[in-house]
C-alpha cells in the first residue's frame, strides 16, 4: 500500500523525524504529483487529524484518498506545492481549492498549508505560502481564504504576518477532542483578477 511505502521511504516526513540536524539550506519548491508525493502528503495530513484541530477529521484518510484529492486538483487546474530539504524529503506543502460551489465565487480559492512536525518554525510554511500567493495572482484570483481553528493562535499570527485580516468566526462550528471548535476564518484580498466579469 501507499502509505506503507511512504513509512519506509527515507524521504517521507518520517524520515525525518528525530533527526535534529536537518538541512533547510537547500530546500526548494516543487509542483507535487500522486506518484511522487501523495504518500508524504497523505502523511502530514494523517498526522494532523490524530493530533490537532487543524483538520475537522476523525479518522485517518486511506491511501486511496489521494487519487480523487489529486484530481480534483488537477480539475481545478489548483497547484500543489511542496517544499523538499537537500535530500528530497518532503518537509510540507500548500495548495488552495474552490471556496464555494457556485460560479460567482470563481475568484475565490479557500487554502491550506501543512507543515510535517519536524520541520515547522523553519520558515517552511512562509515559502509555501509566499509560492501559493503567487499562484493565485497568476491564476487571477481574488481572494485567498483560510479556515483556522481560533484556538490555533499560532496559525493566525502566521497568516497574520502575511497579510491576511480576520473576516469573521462560526462559533461551535466543529466538534473535536470533547469540544467545541470556533472556526475562524482570515483573508487575503489579491490585486486580481485584472478584468473580473460576469458568467
């Protein structure tokens, strides 16, 4: 399976975890594909449903998954990037989707950025994003949106830095851990589309 390989690949985030001299110095920035990085993907994720509330999942997802995640991606024509250390383990990875389902939202993308845990506070996230950013604008999109636990300050603070302005909360919109989870939601309002129109 999928994520049995992935467990074993030594550039999966689980090769790196515990080894406290990874190398971010010749980290760069790659368009993901299934074949090459579902499996480290499918692991981050894994990884944020079991311990956090950054994903409003229960259970881990099946390797399966990532087939129909890649292809609505691909349909969407929405990038998934990934930023790999100098020996090609994937540390995280950014990608955006549609916001809403009815066309006039079509300049909106709702994004996420996923960090694997022993890379994070290394400016991983910040490149990603940076990346993302550039994408929506060469895309022509408008407004970036970020659904963020409002417990998860440090997510915020993150997005904060970037630019991104709170536009408001659902309070109890979620239950996780024997709680209630706020979601709070932040964006970003993009110079494009140059044009905007109807249909």
């Amino acid at each position: 399976m999928v994520q049995r390989v992935a467990e074993r690949n030594p550039h999966s985030p689980a090769a790196i975890r515990g080894k406290p001299n990874v190398s971010f110095e010749a980290m760069r920035l790659v368009l993901c594909s299934q074949p090459e990085h579902g499996g480290a993907i499918l692991e981050i994720l894994n990884d944020a449903i079991a311990t956090s509330t950054a994903l409003y999942d229960y259970h881990p997802r099946s390797p399966e998954s990532m087939t129909a995640w890649f292809e609505a991606k691909r349909a969407g024509q929405f990038p998934v990037w990934g930023a790999l250390d100098g020996a090609g383990a994937l540390l995280g990875f950014a990608t955006y989707g549609t916001f809403r389902g009815w066309p006039a939202y079509k300049y909106s993308v709702e994004h996420s950025v996923y960090v694997a845990r022993a890379a994070r506070g290394q400016g991983v996230g910040k490149l990603l994003m940076q990346q993302l950013i550039e994408s929506a604008i060469e895309q022509q999109k408008h407004l970036l949106i970020g659904g963020i636990d409002a417990h998860n300050t440090s997510s915020i603070a993150f997005h904060r830095q970037l630019g991104f302005v709170h536009a408001g909360t659902i309070e109890q919109a979620g239950y996780k851990f024997g709680r209630w989870l706020d979601l709070a939601f932040y964006q970003l309002t993009l110079p494009t589309p140059s044009a905007p129109i109807d249909g």
